[in-house]
C-alpha cells in the first residue's frame, strides 16, 4: 500500500499570472485607499 501522496501538477503559467496581477491589483488598491483617506483627514475640504 503506497501512502506517498501524488506528485503536485506546476500550476499553468496563466494561473501564476493572475494570481500575480490579483495580489499586485489588491496591494495598490490598498495604499490607494490608504491614501486617499489620509488626504482627506489631514486636509479636509
């Protein structure tokens, strides 16, 4: 009885890229809206 789990498949290149661009997109979008709140707090209207 062989218990070795079997070999993981390399995720498709396509796969690596959108996680990339998902993970880049959620980052920037962050300080984005980081920033954005900061202005308006330390420089109101």
């Amino acid at each position: 009885m062989d218990v070795t789990p079997p070999p993981e498949r390399p995720q498709p290149l396509s796969r690596k890229l959108l996680w990339f661009v998902a993970l880049w997109l959620l980052g920037t979008g962050t300080v984005a809206v980081f920033a954005y709140i900061l202005r308006l707090w330390i420089a109101p209207h």
